[in-house]
C-alpha cells in the first residue's frame, strides 16, 4: 500500500524529482515544495501520514526546529529527514527534534521507501552504518571529517559555480544561457564540464551531490570564488 507523504527540501529540484519518483512507484504525494521552512504549515495542513525533509546542514542551529513543531503540533506524522553523512551532533538533533528516520540523500529511492514503511509503523529509520559511523566519530573526536563540499568547491571556476547553481535550482540549458548571457552552446559546455569535474552524470546527480556536501551554501557564503 502507497504512503501518503509530503516532501520538502530546501533545494526544489530535489524535491520535486523525488515527489515524481515516489508518485510512479504507487505512492500519494500531496504536496513537493521547498523551502524547508514552510513545511510546518504545508503538513499541518495536509496531513500526510510521513513527511520527507531534506536538508544540506543538519548540524546547523535550528535546523530541526520545523521538525520539533511538526511533532508538536501532529504528533501522528512521522518525519524522516534526508540529509548528508551526519557528524554526532546532526543526526542526535534529527532525532532529538522528533524525526523517526534518518536517511542519506543519495541513497536508493528504494532505501527512502523502507525508511517510510518503518517510520509510517512507528519503528526507527535509521541505517546501521550512519549510526555506526556517528558512534565511531564521538568516540575519536580529534579525527577531522573529509570537507567534501570545500574540496569539490576548489575544482570549478567561479562560472561553473554559477552554472552548477543555476542547474540546482532547475534551469534547463536556454535559459542557463539567456541568465549568464551566453551562447547556449557555451552554457552547455560549461554545464558538460560541471559534471564532468563533480564525477557523475547527470543534472540531477550534480544537484545531489551538492546538496548533500553543502557545496551550493558555500558558494552563495562566497560568491566571488
């Protein structure tokens, strides 16, 4: 039986590529939105029976305070939050607010749909590995986690950064080109080389991809990189 689910994300793109995956294999999405913020609303509103939340920055102050009200306010709703590989203090605040699941966000859609069956039945959705991972952390807390998102960062030029950010927020190659006053040619090429430097192979995996290393955060903080 299909889950009836609201998914919202603070990257559009994402979320409305997820609703379409979930939606084809038999689920009730009411609803695909970003930002994050307004989902309290969005969900006390509709009423689904799990809530997907996406976020690039689960450590982040407050970043789970949208989950905690959610809790609150329809305590039924089970929130399953997609986010990064969490330090200690991200997936602890995941849960902490309220969240019955904690999955990567690029993880398998059918790894999303375990988590939402187990959240919907009340149980914990959590994979063994980022549990074990987070444990593993507080225990050597002088080992410095890998900044992805800086490093991946260092390898585009200030234009494929534009590019890259204008792909997240779902712009096709027209009007990439009409935005940065190129030619489409040019904008294609410049988008080929994103992908090609990020390693993946497609727009939607460069938008998760930077979603989930906080790349594009870091590149709004810096604009002039």
């Amino acid at each position: 039986m299909g889950v009836r689910l609201v998914v919202v994300d603070d990257h559009r793109l994402l979320a409305e590529a997820l609703a379409s995956a979930l939606r084809l294999r038999g689920h009730r999405v009411l609803a695909a939105a970003a930002p994050a913020a307004g989902a309290a609303d969005l969900v006390l509103n509709r009423a689904p029976e799990v809530c997907l939340f996406g976020t690039a920055a689960p450590a982040e102050p407050g970043a789970f305070d949208t989950v905690a009200r959610i809790k609150r306010e329809r305590p039924a709703v089970a929130v399953v939050v997609l986010g990064p590989v969490p330090d200690p203090r991200g997936i602890a605040a995941a849960f902490a607010a309220g969240a019955s699941g904690y999955v990567r966000h690029d993880e398998r859609i059918e790894g999303v749909e375990r988590a939402m069956a187990k959240a919907r039945t009340g149980e914990v959705a959590v994979a063994q590995q980022l549990l074990q991972g987070a444990f593993a952390e507080l225990l050597n807390p002088a080992r410095q986690p890998d900044d992805e998102g800086a490093r991946l960062l260092e390898m585009l030029t200030p234009r494929e950064v534009e590019v890259l950010v204008r792909v997240a927020e779902g712009e096709d190659t027209r009007v990439i080109a009409a935005g940065m006053r190129i030619a489409p040619s040019t904008a294609r090429t410049h988008v080929q080389r994103v992908l090609m430097k990020l390693g993946v192979g497609s727009r939607l995996e460069a938008a998760a991809l930077a979603a989930r290393t906080g790349l594009l955060e870091r590149a709004v903080e810096d604009p002039a990189r």
